[in-house]
C-alpha cells in the first residue's frame, strides 16, 4: 500500500526512488514488523489476561510445565498482524505471488485460532477433533496447490522440482506437484507445531529459519546471483523477500514477549500461520526441498515424535523418555533455557548449512 502511494512520487521526490528497491522494503517492512510487536505486545497480554484467555497444560507433560497454566495463549495473533499488515504496506500487492503467502498463512492462521478457541472455551487441552484439523489443513494446503496449478497454466510457475546437490535433477511432476504441494504443507505445519512446546523455543527457530528464507527468496528474484548460484531464477518470487522480511521482524518482536519465562505463549494460531508461511514460501520459490535443510530443528522433532509412536506400536518400547525431542532432554536432566540455547544453535548451523550447500551442484 505504502509502495503504491510512495513510489509514484520519485518523480517529484528522488529520495522516494529507493522504495522501488526490495532491499529498502524488505527492511522497512522488519522494521515495521518489529515496531508493531514491540508496541502492541504489552496491550495484547493484559487483553487476554482480562478475558482469561490462557494456556491449558496437559497432565501428560514434564511436571515442571504446569507451573506455566494460565499464561495468555493465542499469541499468534500478535504474529499474524505484525507480519501481514507490513507485507500489505511494502509489497507490491500486484504480485500474486505476495497475495497466495498472505492467504495460505491467513487461512492457517484461521485453522489454528479455531483449535485455539476451543481449548480455551473447553478449559482443555483437546481442540478440533484430529481428523477435522487435519482436513482443515490439507484443504488450505490444497487451494495453493490448485491456484499454483493454474498459475503453471499460464506458465506463471514451474512444477518442476528442484534437487539440492544435484544440477540436472528437475523432473516435471505436473499434476503430481498438487499432493506434493499438500505433503509440504501439511508436515511443515505440524512440523512447527510440535516444536512449540518451551518458552521461546518454535519462534526464535523460526525466525531463524525465516532469516534464511529472506536471502533465498531475494537470491532466487535477482538475475545475476541466480545465475551464478545455478538456482531457477523467478523474478516475481523476488518480491517475496518482503513477506519473509516481515516475518523476521514479526518473529523477534515476539520473542520479546515470550522468551523464558514466557508471558505469552503463540498457540495453535501462531504455529500453524508459521508452519504454513515457510511452507507456502519454499514452495514459491522453488526451495521445496531445502526446506529440509533449512528447518533441520522442526524435521527433528517432528522425527523424534514419528520415531516414538512407530517403536511403541511395533515393541512396546519409547526410544525417547518423552517426544517431541526437546521433552526429552528436559527429563534427562537440561534445563529449559538449555535445551531452547542449544537448539536455536543447532538451527543457526542447519540454515547455514543450506546457504553454503546452495553452489554445491
């Protein structure tokens, strides 16, 4: 909004000429997103106090957690307007690429307020009944699967697929890129959703995760670097870079709030608008596979809980004392911030072992 009113007048003011640069928008939206965490933070906490929207625990986790009942939940609220409304106000809102990322994180969003109310209406930590959820998910992930078909119609978007390492690996999947699509979705949904589980734990990942998506995102729009990088150059995605932006700021605005002791929590509303923006975005620009790489943290836990499940069915046995993975190092002995500390490591290590991989074909 701010780019289509600014940007006319660099003819009559020259310093406005720097608005047509994503680079400019792409901090000035992590600015704004920033600013609007910050500031909207404190009144957003003392609202849900008021209502008494606050976080359920389940009896089934580490004992040490059921200190934290009570603490404001649907956080993801926050996260929500301070990563949409400057992506509105910096991106070109002609791009349509910009308009599927705000809807397809918009509609996870929706999804997870849903699951949200009904914990909190429920005094409960049961929300939608699974198989509702689940559905829930796969038809968002499914209308962006379609809108990217049609786009591919127009030859506005490849379904070709783009293998790390290998140059002259990028089989058409056609109409298989719709199910391929939905599978991307819905695990890195649930992926960032299971990961939410310590005090700041799924948000500083993410913004990590998200940090990385930025310099891919600009890579993959800029001519010169996609050549060189031998990556599928898509301009349109360069825009891109923006959303990502605005959801670094978002992220770090957040994390103000609900780093240990957290005095809000995201909820379901917040990890799976997450889940489903780093999804929608790897997807747009072709990095569907290094998202892999990239949320290294988020494939993890999700294992760790896959892992957990297949052993107990099968033997009997737990391989883990509890999933997801950061439960376990807790009753093992690590202290909450520890196991938060050394994970958020691990994932500046898996982000940037994505980046330096990326000539590596």
């Amino acid at each position: 909004m701010l780019y289509h009113l600014l940007y006319p007048l660099h003819t009559q003011f020259s310093v406005l000429n720097v608005t047509r640069y994503i680079t400019f928008r792409t901090a000035a939206a992590s600015l704004t997103a920033l600013a609007i965490s910050l500031l909207l933070g404190p009144w957003l906490i003392r609202t849900l106090r008021e209502f008494q929207v606050g976080q359920v625990i389940r009896q089934e986790g580490p004992a040490t957690h059921r200190t934290k009942a009570g603490t404001p939940t649907m956080g993801g609220l926050l996260i929500l307007a301070a990563s949409l409304v400057p992506t509105l106000l910096w991106a070109d809102l002609t791009n349509v690429y910009i308009w599927i990322a705000v809807l397809a994180t918009s509609g996870f969003g929706a999804l997870g307020f849903a699951d949200d109310y009904l914990k909190v209406t429920r005094r409960n930590h049961h929300g939608l009944i699974p198989r509702y959820k689940m559905g829930g998910q796969i038809l968002v992930a499914l209308c962006v699967g379609l809108s990217l078909m049609a786009l591919a119609h127009y030859n506005l978007y490849s379904t070709r697929l783009i293998f790390p390492f290998f140059k002259g690996l990028i089989p058409d999947l056609g109409w298989l890129y719709v199910p391929f699509a939905v599978l991307v979705l819905v695990s890195v949904t649930n992926a960032v959703n299971l990961t939410d589980g310590l005090d700041g734990l799924a948000i500083s990942t993410f913004a990590i995760v998200a940090a990385a998506f930025t310099a891919l995102a600009y890579v993959t729009g800029h001519r010169i670097l996609a050549d060189y990088l031998l990556l599928v150059r898509f301009a349109p995605a360069g825009e891109l870079t923006i959303f990502c932006g605005a959801l670094v700021g978002a992220s770090l605005g957040f994390l103000w709030y609900n780093s240990y002791p957290a005095e809000i929590f995201m909820g379901d509303v917040g990890s799976l608008a997450l889940g489903g923006a780093l999804g929608t975005v790897a997807i747009l620009i072709k990095q569907e596979l290094m998202l892999v790489i990239v949320g290294g943290v988020f494939v993890l836990e999700a294992l760790s809980v896959i892992v957990q499940v297949a052993s107990f069915k099968l033997t009997g046995q737990r391989v883990f004392r509890m999933a997801p993975l950061h439960h376990h190092f807790e009753l093992i002995g690590w202290s909450e911030p520890k196991v938060i500390t050394r994970f958020v490591i691990l994932g500046i290590i898996f982000a940037l072992l994505s980046l330096t991989t990326l000539k590596l074909r």
